[in-house]
C-alpha cells in the first residue's frame, strides 16, 4: 500500500494514530478508486474502531460519550435503543450496527423499523412520546455532529487519495456518516471489472505461496499480503478449512519442517487460518531459536539459504588464478602422458590379493619390490606389515579413487582432500590445464605415447638435469608417500 502522503489532510498524523485506520498487521489502509475495494475497506474501518474502542456509541446509535461520562444524544427516542428496550427490524434478537450495515439515517426512520418489528413479532406498539428526559442523556446535537465529523477524518484517510475523494469529501458536507452511505451506494455500482481485479490478484497470492526460504518473515509477509488481497474480495469471505490447508501447503513445501508440522497439526488440527499460522510460525521460531544457540556456542555467523545467497551475490569475483610456471606446466604435462600410458597399458588392481611367495632374483640394481611384477631386483617379498602399513583409499569398479580418507597424502594446498576436489583457485587452475592437456592425447596410440615421454624426458633431463642415472626406490611411510608415488593415487 501506498503511504500516506502529505496531501492527506493531516500531516501530524502516523500509522502509531489511532484515528488513522490500520490492518491488525499494521499496514495503513487505503482506497485506490475501485469500487469493488470500498465494502472491504469500510469492513476494515470499522475493525480498526472496534479494536481502538472508539466511535462505537455514534457508529450503534447516533451518541456521543462526553467528558463528564454522561451520553449526548440526539434525540429522546434514541434512548430505548441505547437501553435494550426496543429491538431494531423485525428480529427477536439485536441488531449491531457498523461501517458495513449502518444504521437508519434519522431516528425518525429508525422508529418506524422499530414499530413495524414489534408488529411483524406480535408485540404490543411502544410509545415514543412517553420516553421522560433524563439527565444521563442529555440532548446535544453539537457533541453527537463533532463525533461525526470525527468519523469523518477516519474515513479520510483511507478514502481520501483516490481521483473523485475530493467531490465525495465536499458532498460529505463534514459528515462521516454522509460519506459511509456514499460509498455503500458506489460498492454497489461496481462493474465486472472492477470485481476481477480484486477477485485476480487474491488469486495469484494464494497460488503463489511463500517464495524462497520459509522463514517466520517470509511467512509473516506472506500472511500480511494475504489478509490484504482478502479485504478487497468482502463479502466474499474463503472457507475457514481451505486456508488451513494452504498453510498446510506451505509447511509441506519445505522438507526441514514438514514431518513437525504434520506431527502437530495431528495432535492439535488448526481450524482457523489463524491458528494454522501459529502453529506454523512456532516450529519456524523453534528452528530460528536452535540456529541461533548454536551461532551462540560456536561463536561464528550463520545465514539461512536466501541471506547466505545474498551475500554470496554481493562479495566480489574472486581474483584471477596466477598463470602456471613453467615447471608446473613441466609436471602436469609429463603426469598427463604418463597417466595416459599407463590406462593404456593398463595396471594391476592394487585391492586384489596377490601370490605371498617370493619372485626369483630380479635383474635390476634397486631394492626388492617384493610381489610386484615388473623390472625390479628380487629382493624379499613384503610382509603384511608393510601391505597394511599404507592405506588404501576406497576405488570404484575402474579404479578412480572415490573420496580422501586419513593417511592419504594431504592436496598440494595442505588440506585433506584430493587434488581434484581442490577449491584454492591456483589449485584448480593447474588441475584443469592437466585435464586439458590430458583430452588432446586421447588419440595416441601407445607406442606414440612412450616416444612422446622418451622425447620429453630427454629435453628435460638435457636442459635442467645432468643426466639420469638410475631410479632407486625408497620406502615411504603410509602417511608421507611422495607425490611422485601415485600407486595409490593420493594426489590425483
């Protein structure tokens, strides 16, 4: 809703008036011209008056309550009203007048009513002109026209900024009761379209629902959005159970809460839209409150989804990744070739049991390797001591390690994790050039592959490097194995 500008006719006025009609939310009522909004602004207004406890005597009968407690009134008539005696309209029961179903105009046309009800009931006709004066209700027309020019300045502000309120206000001629018949009489003109833009946007903010994260201020937005889409469509009044359900709806939606709700809501079920959003609204401040004790134990900040979103929005891109160097584009160029070869080569799947015994003495001049195949001296098998002393991370059916576990070599970064899982931005960076490097040799047969490292190897060795001797294996412990042991694909 719009707010209340400076046009309004009474700028020392705030919402915190009780003059100025407001929603139970808070939210300053206003008219916008249609005529299909007034029955459901002047039901408002008069809710608004109910809850501040004023205007209630004149809105009923016409009085005024004056300062020495006694009640002004406009008539002697008006007295059997004020007391109960007679009964308005043909009902056996009272009639309460409002903002929404006013009064007769003069106490001349309320007698009459009143007269044709007694008759319509089979009473005997009361007489009007016995009713004695008494000093609990003096006559004071002046008082009973100040409180309808009270009336008058509430229904200003809510009437009193749409195109024609200035004709309507100047026809009033200072009467607040004027102006109410007015606009009854306009909210009976209303057109078809006038009724299916209130009746079109009531519908969309049902439909639509909490959007984002269900928080107790999106689902107090929501509530506050709804109840003002359902004033503008009275006398249409929705079904008690069919806004529980859509608050139900809104409960189902979100899966942190759903169980709770449906919990509670079986234990006590709402009935009334505002018991289904108290119900709502306290497991959202019970998960608010448990969010907030443990920010209170752990001493850091926590945002729910949409605040941590917004800040994610907000902070800056992180800074360009620093090109690699030339001996990371060296080692990532050579693990891309080698690791190539090797899927083409294919290797033994370190998970599977091997042959205990000994291999006959090998030919090379390095250590023995134990029960592994391959080029190395025949020294003694390992042991299961030394099988168990290196971890063994957890592989898939093509043996790509799954997930980093303790006793793995730390990422390149420091941090427990594998390098391809790395989120340091020079981390990534180098890790991507290597996939890239890695998808232009999948076409290499494999003699081409071993050329290639023969041929990039002796340009290294030349150029940084005396020369390469020989390869001596050394024993690593299982938590420190070098990065250039990828047996067990630790880094990778």
């Amino acid at each position: 809703m719009p707010a209340l500008d400076d046009e309004s006719g009474d700028n020392s006025s705030t919402v915190a008036d009780i003059y100025i009609p407001t929603t139970t939310e808070g939210t300053q009522l206003l008219w916008d011209g249609n005529y299909a909004r007034i029955l459901g602004l002047l039901n408002e207004t008069n809710k608004h008056c109910v809850r501040k406890a004023i205007l209630q005597p004149f809105i009923k009968h016409g009085v005024a309550l004056v300062s020495n407690g006694r009640t002004a009134i406009p008539s002697l008539a008006t007295i059997p009203f004020i007391q109960g005696t007679v009964l308005d309209g043909a009902l056996a029961t009272p009639i309460t007048y409002s903002l929404v179903n006013l009064r007769p105009a003069t106490i001349g046309e309320r007698v009459t009513t009143a007269a044709a009800g007694r008759v319509a009931r089979g009473e005997a006709p009361f007489d009007f002109a016995a009713v004695a004066a008494s000093p609990d209700f003096p006559i004071n027309l002046m008082a009973c026209e100040k409180e309808d020019g009270t009336l008058l300045r509430v229904l200003t502000h809510v009437f009193g900024h749409a195109d024609e309120s200035d004709s309507l206000l100047d026809d009033a001629a200072g009467s607040g009761m004027a102006l109410a018949r007015e606009l009854t009489r306009l909210a009976s003109t209303a057109t078809p379209a006038d009724i299916a833009v209130v009746t079109a946007n009531y519908d969309t903010i049902r439909s639509q629902l909490v959007q984002g994260e269900l928080t107790v201020s999106s689902l107090k937005g929501f509530v506050k959005e709804y109840k003002k889409a359902k004033i503008d469509i009275y006398p249409v009044v929705p079904p008690p159970g069919a806004e529980v359900q859509m608050i139900n709806l809104i409960a189902f939606k979100d899966s942190s809460i759903r169980d709770m709700h449906e919990l509670k809501s079986t234990a006590t079920p709402p009935t009334t839209l505002d018991a289904s959003v108290k119900l709502l609204n306290g497991i959202l401040t019970s998960r608010l409150r448990a969010e907030e004790l443990d920010q209170a134990s752990s001493g850091a900040p926590k945002m729910g989804l949409v605040a941590a979103k917004a800040r994610a929005a907000a902070a800056p891109p992180p800074p360009p990744a620093a090109a690699p160097s030339a001996s990371d584009l060296y080692n990532l160029k050579l693990l891309a070739l080698l690791t190539k070869l090797e899927g083409k080569l294919g290797v033994a799947d370190p998970n599977k049991e091997v042959d205990p015994k000994p291999l006959g003495r090998g030919r090379g001049r390095g250590r023995g390797r134990g029960a592994r195949s391959g080029g190395g001296g025949g020294g003694k098998p390992n042991t299961d001591a030394d099988a168990d002393a290196k971890v063994k991370p957890p592989r898939d059916g093509g043996g790509r390690i799954l997930k980093w576990i303790d006793g793995m070599d730390l990422c390149v970064c420091g941090k427990p994790h594998l390098y391809r899982d790395c989120q340091d931005p020079a981390t990534k960076a180098k890790f991507q050039n290597g996939a890239a490097k890695v998808s232009e040799l999948d076409q290499l047969s494999t003699d081409q592959l071993q050329a290639a490292i023969a041929g990039f190897l002796n340009g290294k060795v030349t150029e940084n490097f005396g020369g390469v001797c020989e390869i001596e294996e050394t024993e690593t412990s299982s938590a420190g194995s070098s990065a250039a042991d990828n047996d067990d694909g630790y880094i990778i």
